[in-house]
C-alpha cells in the first residue's frame, strides 16, 4: 500500500477553494456598515469582513473611543498598582 501524500491533498483543497475565498474576500472589500459609534456619535465604517472578526463591543464604538477606553484602563491599573504598594 502506498502512503498518502497528505501535502498533495492538502494543495488540492486549496486551489479547489481559493476562488471561492477570493470571491467572498473581494465582496467583502466592497460591501461594507457604515456605522454610528454609540458613545460620541461619529460615524465609521466597517467592511462585511471586519464585522464577521469583531464582537459587539468592538463595533459598537469608533476606533477612537476603544482606544480611549483602553488608555483610561490601562492608566487606572497602574494607579490601582500604586495604592496597593
């Protein structure tokens, strides 16, 4: 018996699905959310892709109120950090 060429399949696969993904890539390239972040009222926009990786939370506000979040997180920590000293 001869031994499968898993490396073979594995390239099989790939070239049978990657038109597909590229389809489904370009689309979502093109077809995006316009969206309103709930905190400062600015508008944003998000491709049908980033919407697919992103929880809720991560879309519900503009990039610029998440990362203010975070600066005011991580600055409270460190506070936090000093007081227990």
């Amino acid at each position: 018996m001869s031994e499968y060429d898993w490396n073979a399949a594995i390239e099989r696969g790939r070239q049978r699905d990657q038109p597909q993904y590229a389809d489904e890539i370009k689309q979502s390239l093109v077809v995006g959310f316009h969206l309103v972040c709930l905190r400062c009222g600015a508008g944003y926009y998000h491709t049908r892709f980033t919407m697919s990786e992103l929880s809720y939370r991560m879309y519900s506000y503009c990039p610029n109120c998440i990362e203010k979040a975070i600066e005011l997180l991580l600055k409270t920590d460190k506070e936090g950090l000093k007081n227990d000293d």
